[in-house]
C-alpha cells in the first residue's frame, strides 16, 4: 500500500505520457504456458484423454482455466461434461498452485523494462483473467511482485474482461486516469476490453492469441519489450 501511496502523489507533469501502464500478465509479462500445460495435462491423464501438447496449449489459454479445459476436452474426444467441470478445474487449480513458477519466465526484456518504467514514475497495473491469488503467488514467485502495485485478477471484481470496467478499475486503483493510460496485451479479449474502455492497445506478437497478431487490431504490435517504451508516446489520443 505504500508503494501505491507514493505512485498517487506523482502530478501528471512529473510522468511522460502515458502515466499509466497496464499489463495484461498469461502471454504478455510472463510465458506461463509450460506450467499450465503441466497442470492441465495432470487433469486430461487423470481422466483418461491425450495429453495436449505445449504448442496447442498456446492458443488456448487467455479465457480462464474452465474455458481452457473445457478446449482440451472437446479437442481430445467427447466433450466434458458440464456437471464434471468445477471438479475438473478444482484439479487443475490444485496442481497449478503447487507448480506455479516451476518453468514460468518472464519473457526477455519484460523484468527490465518494468524497472525503467518504474524509475521514470509510470503506475504499472496488471489486469489479467487469471485469478487474483494466482497472479500475486506467480508474481512473487519470480521477484516482480514490488514493481506492480495493483493486480487485478478474474475474482477481482464481478466482472473482468473484456468487460472494460475491469481495465478501469486497474487504471483507478492506481490513481491513474483512462485518458493517460496504455494496456499491453497478448489477444482478441486485451484488444476487445481497450477499445471497449477508449483506451489504447499494443499488442506483443509473442503471445497466446488464437487470432493472427496483425488482425488484432491493436494501434501497435511490438516483436519485443525493447521497443515498447518508444511506442508509449505514439499511443496519446488526439
């Protein structure tokens, strides 16, 4: 809490534009995919299924774990059925919490970039669709935690994206404004939860997106972490 006290005394002259940097954190800050492949592969061996490989895993995740395994299921047979899915997602929760750093990295340039941001006085969010103690357990893990002051999860609020509120509810909680700020994503649902809130979007290319990056939509796409502080100010709405 004080780290967020000290980012809200911050006046807007003090921050470049934009002030506000929101993340989204599965396929955007952090390659999560080969511990979520892990944990639902632990739940399609249990119940007899295939297990999906890393690559399919990629694109599938982004939407939660019940919609993630729901995908897994229907593409290794039958259909899970509905009565079976809150026991089916209970299993992959429990194994992912208790596996939740074992191969999951920020990807290159991510921990660097966050710092330089930081030193230069932007409030850095994440909202993200994974749930909250999730994010802040993984966030932990891998020494991030102090640099993200505010992270909202899927059980965060009553909502989450592509609702926009969810994105602005972060910016909020920051102390930031909506016309001041940028959300970095990986997917159709950062894209969709931007627009929906008026607020700029860039997209990384090396992320979890089921949709072609460059049919996205986004205002940029960047290849890597190293060219996104160059694009921050392209992002200010006339």
């Amino acid at each position: 809490m004080a780290a967020l006290n000290r980012l809200r005394v911050l006046t807007p002259l003090s921050v470049p534009f934009p002030e506000t940097v929101v993340f989204d954190l599965d396929g955007t800050l952090v390659d999560t995919a080969p511990d979520l492949t892990a944990a639902l592969n632990a739940v399609m061996i249990r119940e007899g299924r295939a297990p999906v490989p890393l690559s399919d895993v990629r694109h599938m995740v982004g939407r939660g774990a019940r919609v993630l395994i729901e995908r897994a299921m229907a593409a290794s047979g039958a259909p899970a059925q509905a009565a079976e899915i809150g026991r089916l997602v209970a299993h992959f929760i429990e194994h992912y919490d208790a596996n939740i750093a074992v191969t999951s990295r920020p990807f290159e340039g991510a921990e660097a970039l966050a710092r330089r941001l930081t030193a230069r006085g932007h409030r850095l969010g994440i909202c993200t669709n994974k749930p909250e103690a999730l994010s802040l357990k993984l966030m932990s893990a891998l020494n991030l935690r102090d640099l993200f002051p505010v992270i909202l999860g899927a059980d965060s609020r009553p909502y989450r994206k592509p609702d926009p509120r969810h994105l602005l509810d972060t910016i909020a909680d920051l102390g930031g404004r909506p016309g001041s700020a940028v959300l970095v994503g990986d997917s159709e649902t950062d894209v969709a939860t931007a627009r929906a809130a008026n607020v700029p979007v860039i997209v990384v290319s090396f992320g979890y997106t089921e949709t072609p990056v460059h049919q996205l939509d986004a205002d940029i796409v960047i290849d890597h972490f190293d060219a996104l502080e160059a694009a921050l100010p392209a992002m200010r709405r006339p």
